[in-house]
C-alpha cells in the first residue's frame, strides 16, 4: 500500500512558476512508475510527467515538455513537478499517482495509487 499526499499547488500568474510536492508513504520499489496527471474542470485527467523511481528515466506530454520538470528524492519518498512559465490552460487539479511494477504508461488505468490532488490555478 502507497499514500501520496500533494502539497504546493496555488495560484500564479502566467508566466510564472509553481514546484508541486508529492510525499509517499510506504514501500516504493525500483521498478515503480511515479507520475503526475492533471484535470481540468469538464476534461479527463491527464497524463504530465513520469519518473522510474530508480532509473531517473522521465516522461512528458507535448504539452508540458521543456516548462515542467519531473524529479524525485529517493531517501525522503518525495516526488516534485517544477512547473515553469505556466500558461492558463494548466489551470487543473494536478494528482500525483504511482504504477506498481510496471513500465512506464501514460494511461490512467495502469496507476494503482493517486493522491488527492491540488490545485494550479493560473491568472492570465
């Protein structure tokens, strides 16, 4: 069992920047997935970014490539998005979520844990 809980989301102006936090609690191994998806209101949620907890190996949607950036810290269970020069159209709940021994996917269904989610809004 994994317990992901969100912190750091906000409101921002465009252009700006916001690092969004993801504290796991419990036993996250090497082959696990770690990621970040985003709903906005009347849309599906989203893939963002993706990290091999282990590997360091990351991934992106189009949307997000070269302004967010996916890390983690291994020795405290954290997860980060920094997101830069954000625009209004990430306006969205951003969840963070974690695909127990697989590789990676950007598909809702292959992620066995998700946090509550926080909030990004972002002023034009």
């Amino acid at each position: 069992q994994v317990l992901l809980v969100e912190t750091g989301g906000g409101l921002v102006q465009a252009g700006g920047s916001l690092r969004l936090s993801c504290a796991a609690a419990g036993r996250i191994f090497g082959s696990d997935i770690m990621g970040w998806f985003r709903q906005a209101p009347g849309k599906e949620r989203e893939f963002v970014a993706a990290i091999n907890w282990h590997g360091a190996n990351t991934y992106y949607a189009g949307s997000v490539r070269s302004r967010f950036t996916i890390s983690r810290d291994n020795a405290k269970n954290m997860l980060y998005l920094q997101m830069n020069s954000l625009k209004p159209e990430d306006t969205a709940v951003y969840y963070c979520a974690a695909a127990r021994g697989r590789g990676f996917s950007p598909n809702i269904d292959s992620y066995d844990y998700w946090g509550q989610g926080t909030q990004v809004t972002v002023s034009s």
